[in-house]
C-alpha cells in the first residue's frame, strides 16, 4: 500500500486559472526545477498561503482557505497545475484546511520536492501534512510521490545515510485509556522505504514500548532518535 492511501488523505488537485473570488494569497516561496531535475520545460514551482492580517487562529476565513502548491513553467495562469492542500477523514464530511506553509526544498535523496503545510483549528488543534513529489521525464511533469500527516505531537524523519538510508520514518501519539492530550504517550512508529519510482511503500509499524515526553513537558517531540536501535532490528528482521 502506497503511502499515498495511508491516511485516506487527499491532495486536491486543481487547474486554477485565477484566485478564488475574495481570496487573496501571497507568494511564500518559489523554486526552479529545470536545472535541478533537468526537465524539458522550465519548470517552477510556487507555494503560496493566504493573505491576512491576523493568524488563522483569529481569522475565520482564512481558517477555511487552503495553502496551495503550483508548479508551472511560464507567467502565466493557464499554465499553473495547482493543488490545494486539504484532508479529510474517512465516512466524514469535515474538511481540513491546511492555511500555512511551513516549508518547501528539495531532497537530495531521493530526489524530489518536499512540501509542508499546517492546518490549525484553534487551540492545540493543529494537523502537519508533508507531501512529496517526483519528477516523471517522460511526461515531464512532477507527480505526487508520498503523502504523510501528523498531529502536532509527531515527527518525521527522511535518512540519507548509513543503514536507514532512504528510509522515512514517523512517530505520532498513542493516547490511551485516560491519559491527557500532553502526557507521555507511547507512540506509533510507521517505517516506509522506495519500493518503486511512484513513491514510498510501507515495510512496518509499530507501537513503542516506553512512553515518551509530550508537549507538557517537551518544547518539541524527540521519539525517532531514541528508537533508532529498534527501528534498525525490525527492519533487518524483514529482510
């Protein structure tokens, strides 16, 4: 199963050939992708919020307008390929709006574009969706490659070297019986490795059996590096 379907997430793709009515956005970061990737048309590719004078936290129609990521190859609109960045869950119709972009850089290896977005509900209510994107020469386009989400107590980590080379790991709270929000969890660990050109394949998950800091007594979570050893062990268990 591709990481793409794991969370019965969605990137939604759009051609969007002008902003939506009442909408404004800002332009947060852009990057050229011909040399880098060597593709036949000059691509780029532009991640863009929307605009407001307060934060999505205060501003209720910012709340419900999504980042986007676009990747086009003139100035000009009709060549802009746009995804607005959005979840929602399974046998629901609530939609999560991801307003603030996070980051947006390009990983060596493997080699694509990875994008960060955040989607806050007010409160501790905060969601990050990490997507990634592979260049296809033959239809030289970029085409979504891996799509993960977390809460805001999970982490993620993509190795370029040593044993864990390539691998991307991910750690998010599992809450139990009548612990609270911000207590030490224990937590979920998912372990992907490139399977194929199209994007991530999941080997294996697990549940660690210490519980670990959360965000009561964390400035931030720290779980994958003290799992390593044990995430080394599974994965040489299946090989």
């Amino acid at each position: 199963m591709k990481i793409t379907l794991l969370f019965v997430f969605c990137l939604c793709l759009f051609s969007i050939p002008a902003l939506a009515e009442a909408v404004f956005y800002r332009e947060v970061k852009t990057l050229p992708l011909q040399q880098e990737f060597a593709t036949q048309k000059n691509w780029h590719v532009t991640a863009y919020q929307p605009e407001g004078e307060v934060s999505p936290d205060e501003d209720p129609r910012i709340g419900d307008v999504s980042a986007k990521l676009c990747f086009w190859f003139a100035s000009n609109e009709k060549n802009m390929r746009c995804t607005l960045i959005t979840s929602a869950l399974p046998n629901s119709d609530m939609i999560y709006h991801y307003q603030t972009v996070r980051e947006l850089f390009i990983v060596s290896k493997p080699h694509l574009i990875k994008f960060d977005a955040k989607f806050s509900g007010g409160g501790s209510g905060k969601l990050n969706q990490i997507s990634f994107w592979r260049y296809d020469q033959v239809l030289d386009s970029f085409e979504p490659a891996g799509l993960i989400m977390l809460t805001e107590q999970g982490e993620y980590r993509l190795f370029d070297r040593d044993a864990l080379k390539g691998v991307l790991v991910t750690a998010d709270a599992h809450m139990q019986g009548e612990e609270t929000h911000f207590s030490p969890h224990q937590f979920y660990i998912q372990i992907y490795q490139v399977k194929s050109p199209s994007g991530w394949i999941k080997t294996l998950g697990y549940v660690t059996q210490s519980k670990y800091p959360s965000l009561d007594d964390a400035d931030e979570i720290d779980v994958i590096s003290r799992e390593i050893l044990e995430i080394e062990r599974r994965l040489k268990s299946t090989r």
